[in-house]
C-alpha cells in the first residue's frame, strides 16, 4: 500500500485572518515606510525629522512613535523594504538570460526606482545609524541574502568572460551598488539633455564597459 502525504483541511490550510485593527497597523507602516523612503531619497538622512514623517503620513509624532522608537529604526525598516524588494527582483530574473545582462537589469531596475524616488541612500559616515543597521537581524539577514544572490551572478558572468578575472567579486559587486547611487543622475538630469533612459543606459554603460 503505497503512502500518500495526508491532504491539509480547509482550517489546517488557511492561515490566521488578521483582525480589523492588525490590518490598520500594517497599512499604516507601510504609508509611514514609503513616506520615509520618499524624504530619505529627497533630504537624506541627517535633515529628515520625525515631524516630516509625520506629517506627510498625516499623524500624530506621538503615533508615528509608537510604531518606530526612532529615525534610526525608520531608515532601518525602509532598507528592510528595499532590499526585500530588490530580492524578490533578483530572484525573479530571466535564467535563461546571460548573468551579465541579468546583472545590467539588477542596476537598471534600481535606477528606475531612484529616478522616481523610491530609493533611499544612508550617509555611512552616521555612526548610530551603522550601529541600528548592524544590530537589525533581519537587515542583515536580506543584505547578506541579496550579496549572495549577486555574487552568484557575478561568478557566473566572469565565467562567461564578461568581467575581468582579476576583479575580485566584491568589488564588482559595490561598484554596482555605488552605481545604483551616483549622483552622476543628479547632474545629468539637471542639465535637461538627456532623457530618463538615456541617462540611465549611460550609467549602465560606464559601469560595465567603462570609458573605453
């Protein structure tokens, strides 16, 4: 008699329905999270306040502190965000695509999202905002996931001979990262002479094929 895996009941299946109140909170974290993504990408970290967070969400400081003790814990949570957004997009990328374009989409991808300002960037010089991101779990748990998943990429593309074999793997990978956050896209935008995509193919291009 060969032996099936017994079939989950309707209650085992589901999973806990949260209550009205639970369901309040979340949406509210996360109008609160794209709020601070928003002023973190326009002012950066040291001129956001906690009075422009909330104001922008339209509560109370008292209530925007009951969900996060602190600036430092907002900036946190709204890397937390990017970088589960930037898994769930590596994750989902072509295979059958060569590693180095899957690698050109990770940046286009980011640079999109910073074009529209979605994306945050932490001054690094900030010695308790390093300690609160040091001491999430769950921040480094998704960084050291998304270095792991792009470093695989990386070792794939310098097999393919794509990327020269004396760049050690981190090095490409931060290049990539401080590419995602140029402020070479300030400039560029600025000056009015270049579109959206083309400013974008132009950082895509120096960061790959450099200035040859």
């Amino acid at each position: 008699m060969s032996k099936e895996s017994k079939p989950e009941s309707k209650a085992e299946s589901k999973e806990p329905k949260l209550s009205f109140k639970q369901q309040q909170l979340i949406v509210r974290e996360g109008a609160i999270i794209d709020a601070t993504n928003s002023l973190l990408a326009k002012k950066g970290f040291d001129l956001m306040t906690m009075d422009e967070v909330a104001a922008e969400v339209g509560i109370a400081k008292a209530s925007l502190y009951k969900h996060f003790p602190s600036k430092e814990a907002l900036a946190a949570a709204a890397m937390i965000r990017l970088l589960e957004n930037t898994l769930a997009f590596v994750r989902g990328l072509d295979t059958q695509q060569a590693a180095i374009e899957q690698l050109k989409a990770v940046l286009a991808w980011a640079l999109g999202i910073r074009m529209k300002g979605g994306l945050p960037t932490l001054p690094s010089e900030n010695t308790s905002l390093r300690e609160a991101l040091l001491n999430n779990k769950v921040y480094i748990n998704r960084l050291w996931d998304l270095n792991e998943l792009m470093a695989e990429l990386i070792e794939k593309a310098r097999g393919d001979g794509a990327i020269q074999k004396e760049l050690p793997t981190d090095v490409v990978l931060f290049t990539i990262y401080a590419r995602s956050c140029d402020p070479t896209m300030d400039y560029l935008r600025i000056s009015g002479q270049h579109t959206d995509a083309q400013v974008i193919d132009f950082l895509i291009g120096t960061c790959f094929r450099g200035l040859q």
